[in-house]
C-alpha cells in the first residue's frame, strides 16, 4: 500500500490463485477499479514433475477470489492507456486448451504528466 503496487504475480504453489486487493489480509473492495493496495497472483500451474497441489481444495480465505488447481497453465498481462484511464489486463490460460480459465482488470486514472 505504501509504494502503490497493485499487482504482485509470485509462483510456488502448483497451483493458481488471484486474490481481491488485499492490506493486511484484509479484503479492501471485491473490484478491481482504483484498488488502493496490492492484488496477489500466483501463477504456479506452468507444469511440474511432481504434478500439481493436491491438497489446495481446502475453503479459500476471504480474499481469495479465484483457484484452479486442476489443470496446467500460464498467465498473461497486458497493460494500455485508454484516453485517462490506465489498465493492467491478466488472464490465466489452460495450457492444452488455451481456454481462459481466468481474467481481470486493473483500471485507475492514468497520473498526469510532470511539469
């Protein structure tokens, strides 16, 4: 919150899951339009020999806002300005179907220009 991030993409897990924007384990808002604090990725499905997180079906916290943990797949950003507004596009993707498993927006006011 202090630096202004608003995403965090971290892999470990064998597994994915997207969060709400989130201070302190704390759900601040359940959207994704000026988020005030960090939204959490972990992008772990790209594939493994020891397969993906079995046990990762427990119920998710409150701020977890999407898991898949039955398929292989990867993540993909995009980030644009449209007019005043920026945005930070992600999707998670199966990877054998490419079918989007995922998605979200990140929107805020684009900053103004420095004098």
């Amino acid at each position: 919150v202090e630096f202004g991030v608003d995403l965090v993409v971290s892999g470990h897990v064998h597994a994915y899951e997207r969060t709400y924007p989130v201070n302190k384990a704390q759900v601040l808002q359940r959207h994704y339009e000026s988020p005030g604090a960090p939204v959490y990725v972990v992008s772990g499905a790209a594939g493994s020999e020891e397969g993906l997180t079995i046990n990762f079906n427990d119920p998710p916290a409150a701020w977890s806002a999407y898991r898949e943990y039955t398929a292989f797949g990867y993540g993909i950003a995009e980030a644009r300005t449209v007019g005043d507004t920026v945005a930070l596009a992600w999707e998670f993707r199966r990877s054998d179907t490419d079918e989007v498993m995922d998605s979200m927006e990140i929107t805020k006011p684009a900053p103004k220009a420095a004098m």
